[in-house]
C-alpha cells in the first residue's frame, strides 16, 4: 500500500486536488472530518477541550461550538498550540486505523491523508509521499473570506496561524528527513500541485505538475 500525506495551507484548493485522485481510484481520509469525529459530544477530545477552554466553547446541545473556538485559538498562539496538543494524537490513531483498514481491504492501495497541518504537526513522517498544494496568495484570501465569510483581517489571521507556502520544504527537520529519504528512494517527492490564478476552484485543465527533482 502506498500512503500519501496531502497537505498545503488553508483554502488552496487541497479538497479540490483530493476529489481528482479520489475519482482515479484512490482512497481519501479528510483530516477535516476526523478531526470534528474525535470532538464529537462524550468524546475524550471535547471533554479535554472544555477542561482546557470551558463551557462557553459549547453549543446549546453540548456539541463543539467551532466558532467561538476558532476565535479564540486563532488569535492566541499558545492556546492555538494547546489545542493542538489535545486534538493531533487522537487525530493520527484514528487516521492509524484508518490506514490499517485500507490495506486489509485492498493491500495495493493508494491511500491519501489530507490534513493541513500536516508539516507542524509532524504528521509527514508516516508517509511513502508527499503532495503539496498551492495557489496564488491573493486567490487564497479570496477563497477564505467567500468561503468562511470572514473579513479580511480574520482571514489574513487565519493563514498567518500555519506554516507559509514556501516554508514547508524550508523547514530544517523536514529537509532533514527529506534527505534521508531521498538517499534511499529518488523518487519520494511526489508532484507539487499548482492551481492556476482564478477566482474559481480550477478545472483539471488548471494542473500543472511541477516536480523538485
């Protein structure tokens, strides 16, 4: 089985690149998703969160209340990183299990993660390759306001709390782990997808592959 982390920052158009692989045959994971499956009510990860933010981060039915939580997070680091904390471990058994449920159901898969902290978190090191999505920075802050209805200023927020484009292959454990890899395996760095300027999520005659090596 083949397991590849698919990561990129915040409205790049990752969900976008996951449906083109999915429609080819591959199996997808949305980090998304299993991140509000291990908040849901009587879960181990709200009542941590709740320990650690208090009740007022809730809904009236008891369910996470994501916004008010955002705010908060996104405009604290270190309560951004606490959560953090909380939140990844239970995220990556789940995505363990996920993955182990694959390969027992087609050993020759191709499984892909796509998770957006996916560099920070450390979460990359499980993986065979590595996908990367980009697009223009402007596009980006474009498609956060619209998509979240957020203000200018809450969305430039919200990408300043990841890790820029251009850090990710910059980052000094990353590059690290890279090279070892690479000695091993030349072809682990898998296509970069670049998504063309335009204010709509592209078509797949928007692609271009852009290799490292």
């Amino acid at each position: 089985m083949l397991k590849v982390g698919l990561t990129g920052s915040i409205a790049v158009g990752k969900s976008h690149v996951c449906d083109v692989f999915r429609e080819l045959g591959a199996f997808i994971l949305d980090a998304d998703q299993t991140a509000r499956e291990v908040v849901e009510p009587n879960s181990k990860g709200l009542d941590a969160i709740v320990k650690n933010f208090g009740t007022e981060v809730l809904q009236f039915n008891g369910e996470l209340d994501r916004a008010k939580l955002g705010a908060i997070v996104f405009a604290e680091g270190a309560k951004r990183e606490l959560l953090n904390s909380i939140i990844h471990p239970l995220i990556f058994e789940k995505q363990n299990r996920w993955l182990l449920e694959r390969e027992r159901e087609k050993a020759d898969a191709i499984c892909i993660i796509d998770a957006a902290l996916m560099i920070e978190s450390g979460g990359w090191k499980r993986f065979d390759k590595i996908i990367i999505v980009w697009c223009a920075p402007l596009i980006q802050l474009k498609r956060l306001m619209l998509r979240n209805n957020l203000s200018e200023a809450q969305a430039v927020l919200r990408i300043n709390s990841q890790m820029p484009h251009f850090l990710h292959f910059e980052s000094t454990k990353i590059n690290r782990h890279l090279k070892r890899r690479l000695s091993a395996n030349p072809n682990y760095i898998f296509p970069l997808f670049l998504l063309q300027n335009s204010d709509q999520f592209p078509s797949l005659a928007d692609f271009y592959l852009i290799y490292f090596l």
